[in-house]
C-alpha cells in the first residue's frame, strides 16, 4: 500500500467517523469508490480545504431538500435560503472539525480552511486522488462524500 493510499484510507475512516458523530440519524456508508469526474453533481455542496501534513479538500454534496431534512433533524426546523446555506456550510465545518481531531488520534496533524459554498453543477480539479462515497442519511436522501490528496 503506498504512503498515499495509506493516508487516503485515513481520511476516508475519519471522515466516516465523523458524519456518524455529527448527524443525528442512522447512517448507511455505501461502498467507496474511485471519483475520476471533474465536476459534483449536487445541487448544494460544502468544500473544506484540508491543511497541514495532509494536504487535499473534503467535498461534501446533497439535494437542497436533503440539507434542510438534516437541519431539521439536528435544530428542529427546516432551513431555507440564506439560512440553509450558512447550516450547510457549519455542518460541512462540524464535520470537517471532527475529521481532524478523529485523524490527530492517528497521528495525522491537519488543519481546515474556512467552508466554501458551491451551488449548483461545480467543476473540481487539481487534485491527485480522490474517493467518492455515498452516505445515506435515514432515508431521507443520499449525501455524495468526496474525499481528495494532493502530494
């Protein structure tokens, strides 16, 4: 196993530890895949930039309805608008927070960049590797994960 898949698989763990710890629903992990697409599909999708010994980005997309079913789990009501956008981009931020403090138990020490919105069909480039997974949250909606490193 090289050094990068290796911290490939680190991340991906982490992360998957993370959404569990976050969302307040039951969560199904699909079988991760290899992501070769330059562009994310969803409707609405969070970036966070990861930092540090690791360097890559987190990516994490949905339906906007599937956000606002999230918010409602998690706060009570359902999001719209302005508001459902800044939740996604804190829920984005809780995950990623979580991911690097799961990963420093690791000895892996990152960091994260502030969240970055994308609204809409988004191209994603520059980067070396990346997986994709599908996180089914309580069959409300699918959640499309991607993970990358870059060298």
């Amino acid at each position: 196993m090289t050094m990068m898949t290796t911290v490939l698989t680190q991340l991906l763990n982490s992360t998957i530890h993370s959404i569990k710890m976050v969302i307040p629903a039951g969560i199904q992990i699909g079988k991760p895949s290899l992501y070769t697409a330059n562009s994310i599909q969803s409707s609405l999708s969070v970036l966070i930039g990861i930092t540090g010994q690791v360097h890559g980005q987190l990516v994490i997309g949905g339906t906007v309805s599937l956000f606002s079913q999230i918010s409602q789990m998690m706060y009570g009501m359902m999001l719209e608008g302005d508001m459902l956008e800044s939740f996604t981009c804190e829920l984005g931020n809780m995950i990623a927070g979580q991911l690097v403090t799961h990963a420093s138990s690791q000895q892996l020490i990152m960091d994260i960049t502030p969240p970055t919105l994308l609204v809409g069909e988004t191209s994603v480039k520059g980067f070396q590797k990346a997986i994709l997974v599908p996180v089914n949250v309580e069959e409300k909606g699918t959640l499309h994960v991607i993970v990358t490193v870059n060298e």
